[in-house]
C-alpha cells in the first residue's frame, strides 16, 4: 500500500523505534562483551596489586563506555589500551621481574595488530589455540612451527647474504618485527652475529645510515628540541623502560653529508661552545627528572674533548659511564692482566707505548696507571711515568706540554721529542705496544721486529675500528714477530696457522665489558661510577680464561660465554659497589652472580592463552 503525505511522519516513528530497538540489542551484545572486558581488567588490576604495580581504578576502567571499550580492546595498539586505563603498558606485564605463569592468561594485543607488535609477535609460532584467542586465525598460514626452528631458519636466511650490511639490515628488520627471535638468534649465534650488529659492521651502518634508513629506532634529540628535552622524552610510549637508545644531534662538519640528499641528521655546521652545554645541561636535567636519580647514562662516541669534559662535568652529580673511555680501558686492562700468565710478573715490571692519545688513548692509560698505583702501592704520578703515548705529531714530551689538549698532559715525560714510531719504540723499549690511532697499517714490519727484537713475547693490541683500520692483522703480528707475540685486536680475525700451530687472536671488545658493568650498577643501585668498579670489572674478565685459552694463546675468554662473564662481572662490579658505600639497595644479596643472572633477560616466547 502506498503511503500518504500524512502518515510519513508516522511512518518515520515506526522506522527510528526499530531502529533504536536494534541499537538497543547490539548495545546489550557490546555490553556483555564490555562487562567479559571489564573483568578481565580488574584481573589485570589485582594482578599488578599483588605485584605492586601502578593500577587504575575500577572506576576508571568501567567509566568507559561499552563501544569505546570494545574498540580500544580490540583495534588499537596495547599502549594505546593502556594510555586510556591509566595502566602500565602490556610491555610491563612481560616484565622478567616476576613469574611467567602469572600472564599467560593475560592478551596483549589481538589480530593484526599482535602481528605487527615486535614485544609480542610469535610469527608462525603461535600455537592454534593462541590464532583463535587472539583472533589470528586466517591472518597466518597453518603451520605452527617452534622458536627453533624459526631460529634455524633465519640462520640459513642471513648466511646467503654476501655483504655484512645486508645481514645487519636483515637483523634490524627482524628486531623492528619479532624482538624475542631476534635476541634470541643473536643469544644462540652470539660468536657469528655480534660482527654483524656491532663491530665491525655497526660501523658501515652509521656511515650509511641515512642510505639504510626505514624506521626510527629510539629518541632523537638535536638542536632543534632546545627547550623541549622533557617533552621530547615524555614523547616515548612506555613508561617502565630497561634501555632507550638516544641521539643527540648538534650538527655536523662533513661537508659529503651536509651536500647528501638522503641525509637525515641535522644539515648545519656543529654547534660548539655555549649553544652545546646549553643543550648538554639540559638534557642531563631532563633525564634525570625523567627517569629518577640512579637512570644509567652512557655515553657513546662523543668527540674526544667533549668526552672527556661530559664525564669530568658529570661524574660527581650523575650516573655516568663513557664506553670509549672507561669501558674500552676496562677491557684492554683486562687483556693485559691475562697476559702476565705468558710474560710473568706484575704490571709495574712492564713499559707500555700508545700510538694514539685520544679518549681511547688516555682512557686505557689512566686506568692501567691506576691498577699498577693501587697493587704497587705507589703515587699515580709515579705509576704514569712508565707509561708513553704518541700522537700525530710523535712523541709526547714535556717540551710539548703547553701546546696539548689538556687530557694529554699527564703522559708529557721528559724526552727529547721523536716523530716516527719505530724510533719511539727503538727509544722507550716498551714491552706492550698498543694502537688507538684509527689509522691502519702503522704497526709495520718494523716496527713489529722491532717489539720483537726488544722483548721475548712481545704484546701488541692493534685496538682499532673497523678491520681496515687496524694497526696491523693478526697473520702480520704472528708472522712479522715469528709467532712470539701477544696480540689481540679491536676488530675480529680469524685463527692463524703459524709453523704448524694455530693462533685464536683475542678481541679486545667492549661487549665484554659494557652489559655486566650496567647490570652491576642496576643491581645494587649504586649512585655514581668509581673506578674501583672498572677495576673489578677488570679482574673478573681476566678471571674467566681457562688453560685451554691460554694454550691458543688468547687474552680474552670466549665471546660465546658472554652471559655467563656478564654475570660475574655484574657481580663482582656490584660487590665493589657495596664494599665502597655506593649502593642503594639494601640489603646485599648473598649470592649476587646468581642475581646477576636471575635478572638477565629471556627470550623465550610466551605463552597467550
């Protein structure tokens, strides 16, 4: 029947009641949904109750309405979730600081998004029941494979590329995809990927790094955020953090980068002076209102004046550590205490000559001087003087003094000035040669000859980065000093065959040192860094080295027991701390390796039921 002009409106009433009728009944479904939400929310929040976690309010969390409730579960990322619960992101719930057992039941993210999430995403490995819990079903294809396999997989992936960048590539796009796989392949594979995420590599990666660029990876902070820090570091998502990576970004003087279109840094000259200091004090106010008194700040290839000044100006108010300086003497120190089993005695018996005065340089120096002033018990001036460096300008003599960067004027001994190396080595007679120069091929034929006329076994550490930067290879060093030499590199090299015997060169990497160090510190909650603690971190590396080491000749422990020399590390670098009155969390466990390790991450995958 056709409807008239006059019953339209009527009609029109008919149509919205039944509409609303209908929105009234999927208001109802989106309610039942919302109270099975809810109540999963209140499990959450007990659960952090009981584990003394921030939670929100009961209140809170049902003063949302049903529909938004159910989109922010269902379609947005967890933190996003969380943001709008008050709650700690989903990330926190990972946390190792409490048993696995106590999540599974927990989702943290459903469909798509899960897949997208690098925290929680499994890939293949998700089991059936976790593809229809969280609404993955028909988003993977069928097989459920294991971690292992996922592992091995990789593993025959990353081996067909030729090039180191391209596998360095690969892996950061695995940690921007799955973060479990991607520590738990460099966890199991340690000795052939860690080149390839770190030294060498790592370095063709920052040369190229505007060329190679796809996602953001941390905080960038540059010039342009001068007066905004705080804001720029509550700008990162989650608020309960391990380690967030920072740059900072003043500007740069290479002229190739300045005219490169696909440079992504900050295209203007370097700022220096006041404008640096201004945005250095602000950031190290910032972080700290940020992340409270004891946050670890480490910092990482600054320009040797600034370092030095950054760790000087910051040492007594922060918790600072500068890796160049302090953690690559930690482990060169270490290289050379493990030496004194091949050429015996102490290291106040030895002379040592640095080509190269820079951070690295003086920071071996420093801490080598100190170890000798506090096991011979005499002044660290007295402890210096056997200890020589050459810049490029040669020897570094009084004569010199007034003319050198302040960081070097501890090594000015009285000398006549000397410009090449050969005849600085044929003048001081070192016993240990070691190069931080950053210019390859400078330790020659003769002047390793020379080292090897001089002494028995001579050491020499061609400590520079990359590979062909190196002073001097691990074959040269063997065959120029016929295969008498102590040698340990910066970079990498494989075994040498020499006479019939087969030579493992030691790598004198900061990985040692750097991740056991840290943990030590968050351990015991110390306040500030003291040397006494780079000593011990020292000590504890040389420790590790077995009798089968020293018969390859090695200086340093295997690179595929780095879990376990962090922890020991850890602990003794947290003992140092307790013993000097540093540390903040009280009591001192009784048995801190076992802390130490107990704290260290997993990367096995959870469970999502």
């Amino acid at each position: 029947m056709e409807i008239g002009e006059e019953e339209r409106p009527l009609c029109c009433l008919v149509v919205r009641a039944l509409a609303r009728e209908r929105e009234r009944e999927r208001e109802r479904e989106s309610e039942k949904e919302t109270i099975t939400y809810i109540t999963k929310t209140l499990s959450i929040s007990f659960l952090l109750r009981r584990l003394q976690r921030n939670e929100a309010s009961p209140g809170a969390m049902i003063s949302l309405s049903p529909s938004s409730a159910r989109r922010v579960f269902l379609d947005v990322p967890p933190t996003s979730l969380c943001a709008s619960l008050e709650l700690e992101p989903p990330r926190l719930l990972s946390s190792e600081s409490f048993p696995l057992s106590d999540l599974t039941g927990i989702p943290t993210a459903a469909g798509y998004t899960l897949l997208r999430d690098p925290h929680h995403n499994k890939g293949l490995a998700f089991s059936h029941r976790e593809r229809d819990a969280h609404y993955l079903r028909g988003l993977l294809p069928p097989t459920v494979i294991s971690q292992d396999l996922q592992v091995k997989k990789m593993m025959h992936t990353l081996r067909q590329y030729q090039v180191p960048l391209q596998r360095y590539m690969a892996m950061m796009d695995l940690q921007e995809t799955n973060e479990r796989l991607f520590y738990k392949l460099l966890i199991d594979h340690v000795e052939e990927l860690l080149p390839v995420v770190y030294t060498p590599t790592v370095g063709e990666a920052c040369q190229k790094y505007g060329s190679i660029f796809l996602r953001p990876q941390g905080l960038f902070i540059s010039l342009k955020e001068k007066g905004k820090i705080l804001e720029v570091l509550r700008n990162w998502p989650e608020k309960n953090i391990q380690c967030l990576p920072v740059t900072i970004d003043v500007g740069t003087n290479n002229e190739k980068l300045l005219n490169d279109e696909f440079y992504i840094g900050l295209r203007q000259r370097r700022a220096t002076g006041e404008e640096y200091s201004e945005l250095m004090d602000e950031f190290m106010t910032a972080v700290k209102q940020n992340y409270g008194e004891k946050v670890v700040i480490q910092f990482e290839d600054f320009a040797n004046h600034n370092a030095f000044d950054l760790l000087a100006k910051y040492g007594t108010t922060h918790l600072v550590f500068n890796d160049d300086i302090q953690g690559t003497a930690s482990v060169v120190l270490a290289g050379l205490i493990a030496a004194l089993r091949f050429v015996g005695g102490s290291l106040s018996n030895h002379r040592f000559l640095f080509l190269g005065a820079g951070e690295a340089g003086t920071g071996i120096a420093e801490l080598i001087a100190l170890e000798i002033s506090k096991k011979s018990q005499i002044p660290l001036e007295e402890a210096r003087k056997n200890i020589w460096l050459v810049d490029s300008k040669g020897l570094i003599v009084s004569s010199r003094k007034e003319s050198i960067q302040h960081f070097k004027k501890p090594w000015a001994h009285d000398h006549e000035p000397i410009k090449d190396l050969v005849d600085a080595v044929k003048a001081i007679k070192p016993t240990v040669l070691i190069g931080t120069s950053g210019v390859g091929q400078t330790f020659t034929q003769d002047v390793v000859e020379t080292m090897a006329e001089l002494n028995e076994k001579p050491i020499i550490l061609a400590l520079s980065n990359p590979t062909s930067q190196s002073e001097c290879t691990a074959e040269e060093a063997y065959t120029w000093s016929q295969g008498r030499a102590i040698f340990a590199s910066g970079s990498p090299f494989a075994p040498v065959e020499y006479e019939g015997k087969t030579f493992v060169p030691g790598q004198a990497n900061n990985a040692y040192i750097f991740p056991g160090f840290g943990l030590g510190l968050i351990m015991s909650g110390t306040i500030r860094v003291h040397d006494d603690m780079l000593l011990a971190a020292s000590e504890a590396l040389a420790e590790q080295l077995m009798e089968e080491h020293y018969e390859k000749g090695m200086i340093f422990p295997p690179f595929r027991n780095i879990r376990k020399i962090s922890a020991r590390i850890a602990a003794k670098v947290a003992s140092k701390a307790y013993e000097l009155g540093l540390a903040t969390r009280l009591p001192q466990p009784k048995e801190l390796e076992q802390c130490a390790e107990s704290s260290m991450y997993s990367p096995s995958y959870r469970s999502y039921r």
